[in-house]
C-alpha cells in the first residue's frame, strides 16, 4: 500500500515537472495519448460540367471541371450509361496539378444521354446531354 501512494506521488510529480519544462500545450499534450487521436478522412471528388446540354449527332462535347484530393496525373475515363449499366467510352483525361480536367467527346446515339467520370476509383456527378 506504502509503495503504491509513493508511486502516485512521483509519478504526480513527473507530470507536474514535464508541465513546467514543456509549458501548459506540452502538458496538454502529454495528456492525450497520440494513439487516440484521428485525423478526418479526406474525400476525393470529381465535378463536372458540359459546355452544352444539348449537341448535333457527332458534334464535339467538351466535358470539363475540377477534382478535390486527387492526384495529378490520375486517368478519368468517360462512362456513358446504356440501361442500368455504365459503358466506358473511348474518351479519357488526365488530372492537371490544379485538379482541372477536360476532354472532347462526340455522341452518336440521339436522344436523352447520361454521362459520368470516374478515376481513382472516384465517380463524379451524372450529366444530362440531349442529343438531336
């Protein structure tokens, strides 16, 4: 029991003392083991617009935006959906430095088309583009 009382009281004064050296943010410090504490999570996103929501039959879509935590030089592929699935076009672009992006596209199939990016296992918003 002696042992243990003593024990506290050193150890009491150890903290006392690592506070005084470090000042008061090194004894906060050292009261928060380094193991408990968690950074967030950072999210990487793409966001993308057409230059028009409505395009010709074969004429160039230019289909541009910017990233948020991903890396430059990340490939994005161009998905385009048929039914419930998404089909990858021949379409791809790579990330600048900045997070910008953009590429050109041509659509042959009229009607209401629905469009994607995704790379880096990213996807980005869903376009509309109407094709005539």
């Amino acid at each position: 029991m002696r042992f243990s009382s003593r024990f506290t009281r050193i150890a009491t004064a150890g903290a006392l003392a690592a506070g005084l050296c470090l000042g008061t943010a090194g004894m906060a410090a050292a009261a928060v083991p380094t193991a408990s504490v968690q950074q967030a999570a950072v999210h990487a996103s793409i966001s993308a617009h057409a230059n028009r929501s409505s395009v010709g039959a074969w004429q160039q879509l230019v289909i541009s935006g910017s990233t948020a935590h991903v890396k430059a030089g990340t490939r994005l592929t161009l998905q385009q959906l048929h039914g419930r699935t998404w089909v990858s076009l021949p379409a791809v672009t790579t990330v600048t430095r900045s997070g910008a992006f953009s590429l050109r596209a041509e659509l042959g199939l009229k009607g209401a088309e629905h469009l994607r990016l995704v790379g880096a296992g990213v996807v980005s918003n869903t376009l509309t583009v109407t094709v005539r």
